[in-house]
C-alpha cells in the first residue's frame, strides 16, 4: 500500500532502440542517437497521475524504456492522493475541455495540499523534470529549490477552456521552463509561456498492444469475447468518458442495425472497449449509463479490464474491426486511432483535437461533426471493404511517418537539448 502524498516510483526496464529498425528504417534510429549524444548521463525524471489506464501511461512506458537506451537516467514517479483529489482534478480536466462547472475553493485547496506533499516528498536531483497534465502541475510552486528545467506536457484538448480553471492552472503553467501542447489551438490567446512547444503523441509500433497478430489468432480471441468474425464489426476502444461519446456510438451503431436490410450490410456487431483508468473517477458512472443504453442486444458487447481485454484484447479488437470509431467531442490526441490505423483498420474519428492532424479525412478515414456522418461513413466503409482496406494501409503508411515514438522521443531530445544550452 503506497503512502498518500508521497510520490510513488515506477520501474522501467530499458528497450533496445535498435529494435525499431526494421520499422522506422536506420537512418531514422542513427539521427536520434546523435541528438541524444550530448543528453548522454542526463537525468530526467517524469511526474504523472496514474501507472495504468489512459493515454499518458501509455507514452511514458515506452518513452522512458528508449530514452534509458540511448543513455539518459530516466525515472518515473506517480503521484497518490486521496480520492477527492482524483475528483477535482477530473474536475479540471473536464472543465479544461470545456464543461461549465466551477472548482470550489475546498476543492482547490485540496489539489493544492495534495501536490504538496507530493512535492515535498522529492529530494534527488535532476537535469529535466517532466510534469504531464493538470494533476501534478502546481507541484513547481512548492519546490523549496527546484533544480534543473522543468517542462509542463499537457495532453488534453484545451482548445475551449473554462475561464476560471485557466485563470486558476496558467500561473503555474508560466513558472516553467518550457510548456509542451499537442497543438496550437490548446494554447489560450494570449498566453505567455516560456519555450512553448508543439509535439504530438505517439504509438509504440513494438509494444504488446502494437505488434503483429495473425488474423487466426484475433479471430480466436474474438469468439472468446463473443464476437463472430465472420460478421461486420465496428468498435470503439477508449475509458467510460463523456467526452469520448460512447452513447453516441451506440446510436450510429442501432441508425445501420435499422436499415441494414436496406443497407445490404448483415448482422452488424459492435464492441465497446473501456478501461477503468486509476485517476478517473467518472468511469464506472458512465459505464452505467452505456449498460443502460445497450439493453439486452446481444451483438453490442462491451468489455472493460475487468473482462480481462488487457493489450492484447484491445490488440485483436482494433486488428478485428472492419471500421473503428473514436467520435470523440474533444480530444487531445486520441492514441486509440493511431493504434487503429497500425493495425490497417480505418478510423471514423470526432473532427477535434488531435483526431484531426490523424485522420486524412477520406484518406484513412473520416472525420465527423456528428451521428449522421458517423452514421453516413460507417455506412459506407461498411458497404465498401476494399475501399476501407486501401483506407487503411494508407493509414499505417501515416502512422510510420508521423506517429511513432521515434518521433516524438526525437521532438523531446530536442527540446532538453535547446534548454541545456
Ligand atoms: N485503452 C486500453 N484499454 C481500454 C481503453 C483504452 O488499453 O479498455 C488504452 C488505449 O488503447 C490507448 C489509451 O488507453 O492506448 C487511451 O489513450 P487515448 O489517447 O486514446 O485517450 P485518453 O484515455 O488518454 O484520453
């Protein structure tokens, strides 16, 4: 049992960088040893909210096992806290997307007392300290003598942003040394902050959920979950979030399942995927809602970690999928589709956030403003397999270019080296 307030440590075993030759090709591996040459010996240290679940869990598993193998010292801490704390500051990342409701002062005071004692409980030194989103934020202030630089990584969609948790989170933002954003449009006018910086997220090509599975190994896997592979899937993988509208997938689902006869599409099933994430205490209320909604029908199936779909369950869903959704209302960037398009599944994804630097609408997928384009492209890709196989190829060719670790482990390199200067 960890001790609440005090910041917990994560192991990361090292990854060999050279793994990810055959995928990225040599001249991309041998250009990021060289920007990590002068890093060599650095000491970094990465502060989030949770170990498992969500999209920031994700990233850091991987970033931190390469960066290890290029020679830095690279160490990641989670903060702990009580549940309320999980409360306010799913508060703040609801309302940094947008929704209406208004911290109290207890409840900032909470948030304030937590990354407190979270922050009291670092002592070691490092070169570049690395806080990822809201929760651990305002830890900077209550530094007695911060050493090195220290980067703020927000990952969500802040595109529209309540007022009064702006107000309340920017002048923590602004003590930092650099402030990394997925894209421009999260960066509220007029804001000053120092090294700001633009970097997309990224999928691990070699992780578990990512390698290769033969197709009779996910359609094994899918007879398990009660899915049959020989009927159409579409399926969504993401956590029980409103703002990731898993209410509305159901609806496009039942608009095709009531006009599939017309549609000449046969015995449509969908999967929705969600896992519980350790700080998101809104899951399990919105899961009740998503039961609700999807009643008795036997062809809507949705699983959480807790019907064992780890990695490689969400692996066979995104490989085993004709179309996969992600109509999400805001997103920061949405790993989901970028693991769905390395698949060769093509993605219909909400027209938001970092969906939209993604998915090439019509390329390798399309982007949607609502339930009946979600409705109108599933559809279609549905009608049309050997559209949506070519969406897809193109999609992984997208993937490769632009949305591998490799990459974004290359933006991070950069900007340690571009502070150390
Ligand atoms: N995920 C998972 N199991 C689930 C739901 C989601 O493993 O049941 C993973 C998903 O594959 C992805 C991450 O959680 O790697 C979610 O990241 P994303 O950026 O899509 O969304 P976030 O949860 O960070 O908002």
């Amino acid at each position: 049992m960890s001790q609440m307030g005090k910041l917990q440590e994560f192991r990361i075993l090292p990854k060999s960088v050279d793994e990810y030759i055959p995928v990225v090709g040599e001249e991309r591996i041998n250009r990021l040893k060289e920007i990590a040459k002068p890093l060599r010996g650095k000491k970094v240290l990465n502060i989030n909210a949770t170990a498992y679940g969500g999209g920031v869990a994700e990233l850091l598993k991987t970033q931190i096992a390469i960066m290890q193998d290029l020679g830095l010292q690279v160490d990641w801490n989670v903060l702990t806290a009580p549940p309320e704390f999980y409360d306010v500051t799913k508060l703040f990342h609801n309302t940094m997307q947008g929704d209406l409701k208004k911290a109290t002062d207890e409840q900032k005071q909470i948030y304030l007392e937590t990354v407190e004692a979270n922050a009291k409980s670092l002592v070691e030194n490092y070169d570049f300290v690395v806080i990822h989103d809201p929760q651990p934020l305002a830890m900077i202030n209550y530094m007695t003598a911060p050493t090195g630089k220290w980067i703020w990584r927000c990952h969500i969609d802040t595109s529209t942003p309540n007022e009064d948790t702006w107000n309340f989170l920017y002048p923590y933002m602004q003590n930092y040394d650099a402030v990394i954003f997925t894209l421009e449009e999260f960066v509220k006018e007029g804001a000053k902050l120092n090294n700001l910086t633009f970097i997309p997220p990224s999928i691990d090509p070699l992780s578990p959920k990512n390698s290769y599975m033969a197709e009779t190994e996910v359609n094994n896997l899918m007879r398990n979950f009660n899915v049959d592979p020989d009927r159409p899937l579409m399926c969504q993988v993401s956590r029980f979030d409103p703002w990731k509208d898993p209410l509305g997938v159901i609806d496009v689902y039942r608009n095709i399942k009531s006009n599939q006869m017309k549609n000449n599409i046969s015995g449509l099933q969908l999967a929705l995927i969600g896992g519980m994430a350790n700080d998101d205490p809104e899951g399990w209320s919105i899961y009740d809602k998503v039961l609700r909604k999807a009643g008795e029908d036997y062809d809507l199936n949705i699983y959480t970690n807790f019907h064992n779909v780890g990695d490689i369950g969400v692996k066979a869903f995104q490989y085993a999928s004709d179309v996969i959704l992600q109509k999400s209302l805001k997103e920061g960037f949405g790993l989901t589709v970028s693991e769905a398009l390395w698949k060769g599944t093509p993605v219909i994804g909400g027209n938001v956030g970092g969906i939209k630097i993604q998915i090439k609408d019509g390329e390798n997928g399309f982007l949607v403003n609502n339930i009946q384009e979600a409705t109108e492209k599933t559809t279609y890709l549905l009608q049309h397999p050997a559209e949506a196989k070519k969406m897809g190829e193109a999609g992984r060719e997208i993937v490769r270019e632009q949305f591998l670790c490799i990459r974004e482990i290359e933006d991070h390199l950069k900007l340690f080296n571009k502070l150390s200067q």
